[in-house]
C-alpha cells in the first residue's frame, strides 16, 4: 500500500474505480459554465477553467465519515465522490472541490501553502472553517441552492446551503453583508489577503481572530459529531458504549448551539460598535439604523435568545440621542420596547423577510 493509498484509507476513503473521461469532460464543462456565468466580477476563463478541471483525477470511493460526499485531495490532484451518485449530484458536489484545486498554491516542493481564506505553517492550518465555508456558499449559489429556514441543535436559522455547512454559511453570509461579498468571493479563489485586511478592519483584529477561531470550532464539533455516528451505525456496541456516544453527541450538539450564538453576537457587537463611533451627520445614522434593522434577517435564534433585539433597542436609543444632538429635533428612530422582546424580533424579521440582507449579495449575482 502506496503513502496516498494509506492516508486516504485513514480519512475513510476507499477507491472504487475511477470516473470515465466522457464523464469528466462532462463535470469540466458544467464546472466552468458555472462559475463563469455566476461570478461575472472574478473575471474568470472558461477555457482555462475547463483545461483546468479536465485534467483532475476523479474516482468513485466508498467514503465513511465523510459530511458532503466529495472530497479533494491535494497531494495527487484528485477528487473522490460517494458511490451511488448520481451526475448530475456529482457534478454539484464538484464546484466545490474543484474551487478548492483552482484555491492552491503550492511552493516548489509541492508543499501546500495556501488554499483561498486557509493558510498553512508547517502542519498547522489557520483559517480552514472560514475556507470551507466560504466555498461552500460560493457553490450553493452557483448550483442555486434553494435557500431555505431550518434547525439544527436547537438554532433556527436561514441558510443558502440547507445540506452541507448550513450553519457556517449562515455565519460566513453575515460576514460577507458587512465586508462585501465581493472581496470575500475573490480572496476566497484567488487566495489573497484582501478580505482578511477587510475583516480585520471592520471588527477589529482581536475580535476577526476570534470569530475565525469559534468557526474552526464549530466545524471540528461538526466532524467529531460525524465520526460517532459513523461509529455507532457500522459497530455493535454494548449499551454503556452506545449510551456514551449519544451522551457525547448530545454534549457537542450544545457546544456547537453556544459557539455558534457566540459567534454571531460578536460579529453583530464588534461591527456596529465601531460603527456607531463614526456617524458624523443624519445620513449616516439613517443608514446606520436601516443597515442594523435589515440584519434580523441572516440570524439564527433559538428558545431564550434576546440579543439581537435587546441590541437593536440599545442602538436606536444611541441614535436618538446622537440624531438630537446633531439636528436639535426631538424625534424618536427607536421602536417602543414591548412587554415581548419577541414580539418586536418578529416585527422586524416579517417586515424584513425575503428582502433585507440581500442587497450585497444581489448586487454581487448581478
């Protein structure tokens, strides 16, 4: 057994054989059309695309713990897709991976340096779950996902890949409305450092890292979530056993609900905080007011969660204040708190629904 051949084996890949050319010539060309004609402002070529994509290996493999059903594997430039598959499944799943072989770049050892949002030192990888979720809804809008309302661990929230990554791209979107989809799509394919130098910018550095830190949480819950699983439906284990690993799912389930509330109140704090310090005229806070307003629209709730209407109140009693003093007029922008924060969260979700949050992105498909 070659080096490639075991390491696979150990991320629980297991080659069937490998996909006919006609097939992937097929994949190439619905891999290119794609991503030209969704993401016109990448300036992206067709034919280098298609060349590109062409010359990858692809294989069907049984693949145990795997949470999409594809992956790329770097050191033989290969992608390794679920048996029973069908084409047109494949060749969804196939954005994906392949936005991840057009990401590398590599030294001239062929050492692995820097995969889009990912960069590598050594054995260390900084910025994966940010990678991974920024391609994953690059690709949810290239295949037209239908973006969709679901719940997982607890948290309702909306989310353009309801399948894969759900919960981080609902984070990696609340990100992008605020940077600019622009630059995050664009850093994430052509691995540079401009969305970094925004994000950083727009949150401040301690809090970027931070956020940066609970995604890789989340995503690493995610995965050990999927290990036990594969571990309790291929294992017969005795009840102590089983009774342990649904304790132990159950435990990273709650983990990933508190990392991921964590994450989005400090994206939503650490923005409009430093926000609110720079209104210098009426626009402004109007705009301020409107922007904050809209952003109910891309949150997750769950039972007992008042935070963003809680910071919402707070705010628009700052703008009062800040609006008097800047016009001398006494006119309220705050809505009149009720007896039911979630009274006043539903208000703001349902005259929001279906059109606040999309500006940055609709802009960007256009």
């Amino acid at each position: 057994m070659n080096t490639i051949e075991h390491e696979l084996n150990k991320n629980g890949i297991k080659v069937i054989c490998p996909i006919e050319a006609k097939y992937v010539n097929n994949i190439a060309m619905y891999v290119a059309k794609t991503l030209c004609e969704k993401f016109p402002e990448l300036k992206l070529d067709y034919k280098t695309l298609y060349a590109r994509a062409f010359k990858l290996n692809m294989y069907i493999a049984e693949m145990s713990g795997s949470m999409s059903g594809a992956s790329y594997y770097y050191k033989n430039t290969s992608i390794y897709f679920q048996k029973g598959l069908s084409l047109n499944e494949i060749k969804k799943l196939a954005i994906h991976e392949c936005i991840h072989y057009f990401q590398e770049i590599k030294d001239k050892r062929g050492v692995l340096r820097r995969l889009g949002l990912c960069s590598y030192a050594g054995s260390k990888a900084f910025g994966n779950a940010l990678n991974e979720a920024s391609v994953q809804l690059m690709s949810a809008i290239a295949t037209e996902e239908k973006r969709d309302s679901v719940t997982y661990y607890g948290i309702s929230l909306p989310t353009d890949s309801p399948s894969y990554y759900p919960l981080l791209c609902n984070l990696i979107k609340q990100i992008g409305y605020l940077t600019g989809f622009k630059v995050l799509f664009e850093s994430t394919f052509y691995s540079n450092d401009a969305f970094f130098d925004k994000f950083k910018a727009a949150f401040g550095v301690n809090n970027a890292f931070k956020i940066q830190k609970n995604f890789e949480k989340i995503l690493a819950f995610e995965n050990r979530i999927a290990q036990i699983n594969s571990r309790v439906q291929k294992e017969e284990l005795s009840y102590h056993k089983f009774k342990s690993s649904t304790d132990s799912i159950a435990k990273y389930k709650e983990k990933i609900k508190s990392t991921f509330l964590q994450t989005q109140n400090l994206i939503i704090s650490s923005f409009f905080d430093d926000r609110l310090k720079k209104l210098t005229n009426t626009t402004q806070i109007e705009n301020y007011r409107k922007y904050l307003y809209s952003f109910s629209n891309l949150i997750g709730t769950a039972n007992g969660y008042n935070f963003f209407s809680d910071y919402y109140i707070s705010k628009m009693a700052a703008l009062d204040e800040l609006y008097e003093n800047k016009t001398g007029a006494n006119v309220s922008l705050a809505v009149v708190k009720q007896s039911k924060l979630t009274e006043l969260f539903g208000f703001i979700r349902n005259l929001f629904k279906g059109k606040a949050g999309e500006t940055e992105y609709n802009n960007y498909k256009q």
